[in-house]
C-alpha cells in the first residue's frame, strides 16, 4: 500500500493529521504543497483540488482531518 500525506505547515486541520501519524509512529511519506510548487500540481492532478489535508492512499485522495484519522485508526494502528 502507497500512502502520501499532503499538507501545509500552517494547517490546522494538517497538525492534528500530523500528529496522530507521529503519536502512533506511523511511517507516512509527507510532501507540504507550501514549500514544493511540483507537490501543489502533484495533488491537482490526483484529485483535482489543493484541499489539504490529503492523503493519498494507492493512487486515491482521501481529504478531512478525522475521516484521514479513521483510515489509519482501522487499517494502519493495531
């Protein structure tokens, strides 16, 4: 499974993602869409929008703070 975090640092809803992902030890690549433009269009072209957070799971945007949370609580957090 491919997983990918895009956020910006100032986020509020991207720090509350940020910090379940480190209080579990989650390993989720993350690319911040404020300091890398390519990140910006990366996240365009998947889903069509630069609504953050996303997470992107094989291929596929997930957005929402607590609905990312739920997903990794269920498929990554034992």
């Amino acid at each position: 499974m491919k997983l990918t975090l895009y956020h910006f640092e100032s986020c509020r809803f991207c720090a509350r993602v940020r910090a379940y992902i480190a209080e579990h030890h989650l390993d989720v690549p993350m690319k911040d869409i404020e300091l890398n433009p390519t990140y910006c269009d990366e996240l365009i072209a998947i889903g069509g929008k630069t609504q953050v957070p996303c997470l992107v799971i094989d291929g596929k945007p997930l957005y929402e703070s607590l609905d990312i949370i739920d997903w990794l609580k269920n498929n990554l957090v034992s």
